[in-house]
C-alpha cells in the first residue's frame, strides 16, 4: 500500500492541470459563463493565512462551477502601486519597481502551489505599463465626458509625508501612516465626479439582493441622503459686496433656536474681511490648520471668530444673529456657511460654551428621562430623526412629532413665507485622485502655457514613470526628475511641463474586473469579451472593503460605460458578494525584564512552554493573525509539512466562511490525518474484491444524500457543512461491506466531491479507481430522487376496501398534495373513469382509502 505523500502527487496534478489548459478561459458561447474574482491582493511580499482562506473559497466556487458544465473565468493579478513600495524605497534605498516585482514574484511563488484553479495567462499588475497605460486611456475619455475635472481644493495635508490624504486617510487629526498633524491646504486637484451619481448609486443597492445587507447599509449611510433647506440670512448692514449669507441645513425645524452663523474661514465673505484685516488673517491660517474629516470636525477644538457682523433671523423679529468665522465649517459642503443650534448640535454647543453664545431648544424629550436641557447645562438633545419628541418652537405650533415630520412641516412653513427651498443633498463627495507620489499611473496631463491643462495623445500613452528617481528626501521624485516633466503641448507644440501627480491607487483597482476580460487589449477593454464576461458572477473580499473599493468600482462600471468600455448589464459589474471572516490565533507571550510583553511564534512554543527554555508561556485568546503579535503561521511552512490540500481542507472546515476560523496546529494535524485516511480507504477500495450486493443499495443511498447536500454546501457558502458531511461519508464508506464495484463507484464519486476542496488528492483517487480523464471537469456527480426517498412512505392505496395500488410519498407530505397524487394514480384514475370519489380518505402515513 502507498504512503500518502502530498508534496509528489500536487506537483504532479498541477503540472498535468497546466499541461492540458484545464484552467484557461476562452470564449464560448456554447455553455454558460461563470466570472468568479477574490480581491486581488497588494504585493507585499508574502501571502498569509487570510490569503488561503478567501483564495480557496474563490477556487471551490471556480472549481464547483467548471465540473457543473460553466466556462469559468477565474482570474488573478496584483493591487502593485502604493505607499508600501516607496516606503520601502526609503527605508532600504532599493527601488519601488524592483521591490514590488520581486514580492511578486516571491508571492506568486507561493500561491501557485495551492492548486488554484486560476488563468494565469491573464495575470497582470496594476503597476506594468500595459495596465496603466490603458488606465491613462480610461482617464482621459472620463475627462472628455466631463466626468472628471480640475479644481481648487481644500486638502488633507501631511507635512510629513508631503502628501495628500483621504479623509480616510486622517486618524485622529493625524496622518495614517507618518502620525504627524494633518494640516488643510488648497491645491489644484483632480476629481471623479460620483457626487454626480449619488442619487443612482444609493438606489440600485435595493436590487443587489445577493450582497450582504452590512455592506449594503454602510454603502448607504457613506452615500448619506439627506433632505434639508438651503435659505438666506439677511446682513443687517451689507459689506463686501455680500447682502446675505447663504445656509444649509438638515434641521431647518430647529431654526427657531438658531443663536449665531458660521462661516467658513474659506468663505468668500471670510476671505474679503481677511484681504483686509490682520487679526481675520491670522485667524483664518490657525482655522485652516487640523483635519477636515467628520470625525476631526467633531472632536477638534472649535475655533470661531467673531467678525462683529450679523444678520435678521427671518421669523424671530428683533433677534439679530451674529457671524462668526468657524474652523468647523467647511467650504466645500452645501453653502460653506451654517447656522448653529447649540441645543441640538454637539459642535455648536462646544462652540457656544466656549464664545458664550445662547442655547434655545426647539424640542425636548417626549418622556422625561430627567436629562436637562442645554441651556440648564444638559448635553445637546440630538435624538433620531423618527422619534416622537415635544415641540416648543416648532414650525407646527407645540406638539409632539418626529423630527422628520417636523423637518417637513419647517420646510413647507419656509416655502410658503418665501424664505428658502427645500433640497435633496448627499454627503458623498466628488473623488479627489490627486497624489503628489512616485509609484502610481501618471495622470496623463500636460500643462501649457497657452492651452492649460491638455490630455496626452493615445498614441504617447502609457506615460511611463521613469526608472532613474531616488528617495532621498521627501515629496515626489517626479517633482525633481530633471527631464520627466518636460513634453510638448499635445495641442500646439509649445514646449510644457506634465502633470507630476499621480493617481489614487484605488482608480487601479476600479476597474481592474473589467480588464480580466480582456488583459491584453489595447483599449481599456474589448466590448465584446465584457459583454460575455462580465457581471462578476460571485466576487469574494474582505469587509474592509465594504465602503470604498466597492463604491468606486460601481462608479467605475457606470462611467466605462459612458465611455463606451463597458456594457450596459455591466451596471452593478458584481451580482453576488460575499465577505469572509478571517483566519485566528492564539498570542502566546512572555514578559521581559521590565514586564513588557514579549511575543512568540506558534512554532516555538509546544504544550504552552517555549520550546528552546521551557518558559511557560501566557495563552491569549485567539484573535486574527497579525505579525506583530507574532500569532501567525506560514502558509508556506503548512504546506512543505502537509501539503496544500491539507491547508485548503482545514481553513474551510470548522467555520462557516463568513465567520472566523481559528488555526489550531491539533487541527490542521487532524485535518491532514483525514486526507491520509482518505488515500488508505481508496487504496484498499481499488484492490477490493468480493463484498455483499445486498449492502449496496444502503452504500447507495449514504451516496446520493452525500451529493445532495455536499453540493448544496458548494452552493450556498456552506462548506464547513460541506465538509462535515465528507467526514460523516467517509466513515460509512469505510464500513461499508457492499460488493466491491458498488464501494469503487461511490468512493469515485467521493473523489469528486470532493476535488473543489482537496484538488490533488481527488484527482489521484479519482484515477487510482479508474475515473477517466480529470476529475476537476468530470461533469459533478447528480444526486439521485430514487436514493432519497428513505424520508418517504409507502402508502397502500386501497380502491373500494381492496388493495389497488401504492404510492411513496415523503413523510412530511401534507395530505391535500397526497389526496392529488392518488387520484393521478393509474389504476385510482381507472377506477374513477373521469368521475369524482365519492370519498378520499388518507390516514398519513399508513393508508389510503378510495371510494368510488
Ligand atoms: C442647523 C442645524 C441645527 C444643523 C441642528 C444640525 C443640527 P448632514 O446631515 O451630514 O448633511 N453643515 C452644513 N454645511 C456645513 C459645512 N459646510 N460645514 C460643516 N457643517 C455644515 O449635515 C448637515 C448639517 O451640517 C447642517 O444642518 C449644518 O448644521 C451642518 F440642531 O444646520 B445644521
Ligand atoms: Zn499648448
């Protein structure tokens, strides 16, 4: 009998997998189609657990649906440009482009010998020419549709760095990755336009029925509809040009608590007063400084100053409001200008505290919870906008509503008194893709002195970076290249400069679906390889991903499809997503001489003490994989002990794939015992002879229920299940005495199920017991009626007291459908001649009686 040695037969199967092209998606039009994507991962280097994991699932999905008769387009490429590599570059001296090549050569290295099912042949990178180049391509016929475009802009900047940041990018006030304080600058910057289509992608979430409803949630709060009041505060003495100020607001039902205006220090109103006085100056450069993410706008320090202005409440006579400049507010959202409600609004009541500014509630509790209002000293009164509240300046007299109906109500009573309108409004902002770093796609701009910003022609694309850049000092090599900037005007000649920003590395992944379908074109895509491709039938990533990766890329399937890249069906370009949990830990630590933790290695510690000194180590409960807690394991040390079979089976077993999976070495050892046993029990099944035909129908029967759910696992993200019903099969093969045909039959097509998870070993099985050709698209074994029935009863169908005739019927069978069947039944249809009973009586489960 032979050993189980999984490092021979893997290579083996892989190559004969390659050989044969098994794997390669061509265009057919005969079968369906079936587009199955994981999140292509950063080359940082190495893959981890979490890579097995979602790359797994992707591949039993791919391989499942390649043996159900699809044409499966499977593809896999790499996330290349970012910070990472210029980091590096910094750090070590090397170079981004030689950095990010290598790591993905290393990883590549590593993944292949999972045995996943993947085209290769359509592998690329974001950071290779063809890629970008076709990208630069995209953009300018976004920039020809008017879906991006230049303008001034407020940025997160860190000084640091020397860079622009996301919102996102701002943590805590400070920058994500060089923790230095953020600080706002104006700059020229590129921009998407999705603002545009907020509207539209808030409402097509409704029809993305298999996407989780998390992700669906978050996309829509980022999105964040709003309904509100855009109106005018009269000056009571005009300045400046300026005989009003121009707000919005969401709550136009706390008006009458409004106690003061601000405006933003970008305000044209605050600019005029600053051109002319030092102090407004001075002022508005401290307000500038400091994030301008939500949460820094929540949590900062308020700043305003007061410009001694102010302004007629339109409804409250005699109330005049004061203007103040205010770091809080922003210039790019509604009018840049606000009015504050101290009451019901936690900045504007830190504000008012700190200026000493009044409190006027509009609203107080329905329910006294004994909270005191603002101006007694009580926290702003902020609840949701669909409870019932008591008004005591309402716009609809004092009564009790909820925030929407009184917000309604507000906005009606402004109409009609002609003070303002209402408006739909979205928090999503237009797409800044500006980044003032190396290693990313050279927005394909060039600046001239007499035509300003013009697009490269095609024929000049890609813009390549340059290779010869250093990392020396801060900021952008690009800036510093001594020829890179210089190109002629695409439009006259004239000698120019190009555009040295770069862009966000998440337009890379926007569209990079779109591009599998057809990775060598020389456009962005090829229409008709989209058209057969496209949606993304099943696309597997990470939550983290949840909001903006998968915002951008809906915006990306709308925008390629003004351009003419993508087909209309390629709307929403994702049908179904499914997000998984992650692979867990145990930390194990010891403490050093000052009592700072000290972290270890899974492989160093055995039966919780360290292998080397014996040291008891303390256990920390599981938690994901991180390299900093040192709780990781390698994935390519998993697979040199066990194989790559054993890898996939265990991190799909245990857990259902949404939910975390927690590595046990215990677990993976079991796992790899049961794949060995696997191998005896096909071993000895194909030397098997003899055994009893009378077994065989029971053998059968175990099968065809194995099918059926073991395919309803593949089908539904259930395969844990999956695989708890393969442990529970095997086990029944292995006792099994049925003949010895029946056993090689039923372990072949144990092979098969099995083969979407543990491909290699299948595939060995699968020919040891004689199955033709490849298992992987062997067409997937058909789970039989016949063999089911075992939750059915046969009931006796009696015809005038004599037994006629029998029907099989599941147990659970309600009578109604019961009482159909029997008068379909042959010889109960004879008897009845084309007449009714004249009675039907079932007793479920042991007879029917028919009368006729
Ligand atoms: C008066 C008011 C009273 C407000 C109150 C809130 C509570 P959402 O809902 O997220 O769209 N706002 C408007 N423009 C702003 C700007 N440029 N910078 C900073 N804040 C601005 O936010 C809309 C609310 O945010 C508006 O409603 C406005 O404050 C503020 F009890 O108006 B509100
Ligand atoms: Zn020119």
């Amino acid at each position: 009998m032979s050993r189980y040695t999984a490092a021979e037969i893997e290579a083996k199967w892989q190559a004969a997998w390659d050989e044969a092209g098994l794997f390669t998606a061509r265009r057919d039009e005969s079968r369906p189609k079936y587009y199955v994507l994981e999140m292509f991962p950063y080359p940082s280097g190495r893959i981890h657990m979490g890579h097995v994991r979602n790359y797994t699932m992707g591949d039993v999905i791919a391989r499942h649906k390649l043996a159900t008769g699809h044409n499966v387009l499977h593809p896999m490429g790499w996330d290349a440009f970012g910070m990472p590599a210029e980091n590096a570059a910094m750090a070590s001296g090397g170079h981004p482009k030689e950095w990010t090549y290598n790591n993905i050569a290393d990883m590549r290295a590593q993944m292949k010998p999972l045995g996943l099912s993947i085209d290769w042949s359509r592998e690329f990178a974001t950071c290779d020419p063809e890629y970008y180049g076709q990208q630069q391509a995209l953009f300018i016929d976004m920039l020809d549709k008017g879906l991006v475009y230049r303008k001034n802009a407020v940025v997160n900047w860190d000084p640091v760095d020397m860079t622009v940041l996301a919102n996102e990018q701002v943590i805590d006030g400070k920058g994500w990755r060089s923790g230095a304080d953020v600080e706002r600058r104006e700059l020229t910057q590129w921009f998407f336009r999705i603002s545009e289509y907020s509207d539209e992608l808030l409402a097509a979430l409704d029809g993305l029925d298999d996407w989780p409803a998390k992700v669906k949630l978050m996309q829509a709060n980022w999105i964040g509809r709003s309904r509100g009041l855009e109106m005018a505060f009269g000056l009571t003495e005009p300045t400046h040009g300026h005989d009003r100020i121009e707000v919005y607001t969401t709550r136009p039902d706390t008006l009458l608590g409004a106690s003061f205006i601000g405006i933003s220090p970008d305000h044209p109103l605050a600019r005029a007063l600053e051109s002319e006085r030092a102090d407004v100056a001075a002022f508005c450069a401290e307000a500038r400084r400091g994030g301008t993410t939500e949460e820094a706008l929540e949590t900062g320090e308020k700043l305003g100053f007061d410009t001694g202005l102010t302004v007629r409440h339109p409804f409250d006579q005699g109330r005049d409001l004061p203007v103040w400049i205010a770091n809080f507010v922003l210039m790019d959202y509604g009018t840049g200008a606000i009015f504050g409600c101290p009451a019901h609004d936690g900045r504007d009541l830190d504000f008012a505290r700190k200026y000493d500014l009044p409190v006027i509630s509009t609203f107080a509790p329905a329910n006294d919870d004994g909270q005191a209002l603002a101006e007694d000293g009580g926290p702003a009164f902020v609840p949701p906008k669909t409870e019932p509240v008591i008004y005591i300046r309402g716009f609809a007299g004092d009564t009790e509503q909820t925030g929407e109906q009184a917000i309604d109500a507000a906005i009606d009573f402004c109409e009609a008194n002609g003070v303002g309108r209402g408006v739909t409004r979205f928090r999503l902002r237009d797409w800044g893709l500006s980044r003032q770093r190396y290693w990313g796609t050279p927005i394909p701009i060039v600046h001239c002195e007499d035509c300003g910003a013009v697009p490269e022609k095609k024929e000049n694309l890609p813009v390549r970076l340059p290779d010869d850049v250093s990392f020396d000092v801060p900021g952008n090599p690009l800036d510093r290249h001594p020829t890179w900037r210089d190109a002629p005007c695409p439009r006259c000649g004239k000698a120019a400069r190009r555009e040295t920003d770069t862009m966000d590395t998440f337009v890379d992944s926007s569209w990079y679906f779109a591009r599998f379908t057809s990775p060598r074109a020389e456009t962005p895509t090829d229409l008709a390889e989209a058209e057969y491709w496209m949606n993304v039938d099943q696309y597997i990533g990470g939550i983290e991903h949840a909001i903006l990766h998968l915002l951008y890329s809906r915006f990306f399937a709308r925008a390629m499809q003004v351009t003419g890249h993508l087909p209309e069906k390629a709307i929403e370009p994702f049908n179904a997503l499914f997000t998984q949990g992650m692979v867990t830990h145990e930390i194990y630590q010891t403490r050093d001489a000052n009592g700072r933790p000290v972290y270890h290695l899974p492989e160093s510690v055995e039966d919780g003490a360290l292998k080397a000194t014996g040291e008891t180590v303390e256990i920390i409960p599981s938690a994901k994989m991180s390299k900093s807690k040192k709780n990781v394991v390698d994935p390519d040390a998993i697979l040199a002990q066990y194989g790559a079979d054993t890898a996939r089976w265990f991190v799909l077993s245990d857990s259902p794939p949404e939910r975390d999976v927690e590595w046990t070495a215990a677990g993976a050892e079991a796992a790899h015992k049961h794949l060995a046993r696997v191998w005896r029990i096909a071993d000895e099944i194909a030397e098997a002879t003899g055994g009893d035909a009378a077994a065989d129908e029971d053998l059968m029967r175990q099968l065809h229920r194995a099918i059926r759910d073991v395919t309803l696992g593949l089908e539904s993200f259930g395969f844990n299940a999956a695989i708890a019903k393969l442990y529970a099969f095997t086990s029944v093969l292995s006792k099994s005495k049925a003949s010895a045909e029946t056993r090689r039959e039923a372990a072949r097509v144990l092979a098969q199920l099995m083969s979407p998870m543990t491909p290699h070993l299948a595939e060995e099985i699968w020919t040891r017991l004689g199955g033709e050709g490849f298992v992987a698209d062997t067409p997937w074994p058909v789970a039989e009626e016949r063999f089911l029935v075992e939750d059915s009863v046969t009931l006796p169908i009696q015809i005038n007291g004599k037994r006629r005739s029998e029907i099989s019927v599941p147990k659970a069978m309600e009578k109604a459908e019961i009482e159909a069947l029997v008068l379909a039944d042959e010889a109960v249809a004879k008897a009845l001649d084309g007449g009714s009973p004249k009675k039907l009586i079932v007793v479920p489960g042991r007879i029917v009686n028919v009368v006729v």
